[in-house]
C-alpha cells in the first residue's frame, strides 16, 4: 500500500518547508543589505573617510586593509549606515 497523507498532514509538510524558504529569503536579504552598506562606508583616501564620518554624525575613522572606513570602528559604521 503507498504511503498516502492527510489533508491536514500534506497541509503541514507544505507550510514547514514554506517556513524555510521564507527564512532563507529573508537572511539573504540581510546579507545583501550589509554587503551594500559596507560598500558605500569604504574610501581609499583618509581624507574621504574623515569628510563621510562627518556627514554620519559619528566621530574618528579606521583602517581595514587598504581602505579607510568612517567612524571609530565598524560596529559604529555600521549602526550610522542603517540611519
């Protein structure tokens, strides 16, 4: 005999795998706004980073590799970015 489901049951496995792809969805958005949130905080120039950190409203600047970023760190940056 095949392995047969419920409504309720066909119901439930249905909606479970919705809740994932849901889920996933919006952590791939999360992901993307911070990716483009970072881009738009990095500067070769020091000089462009103390001019962006002004217009942040946050104070001091820092370095990660080869770019200079506004504000005294990246959580910082991070939270004047969302504003």
């Amino acid at each position: 005999m095949p392995n047969t489901y419920t409504k309720f049951e066909g119901i439930h496995i249905l909606l479970g795998k919705l809740k994932i792809l849901i889920f996933f969805f919006f952590l791939s958005q999360n992901i993307n706004y911070y990716s483009y949130a970072h881009m738009r905080g990095t500067f070769s120039s020091e000089q462009n980073a103390v001019k962006r950190s002004l217009e942040l409203g946050c104070e001091g600047i820092h370095k990660n590799k080869d770019k200079w970023l506004p504000c005294e760190n990246e959580k910082e940056l991070h939270k004047y970015l969302r504003k």
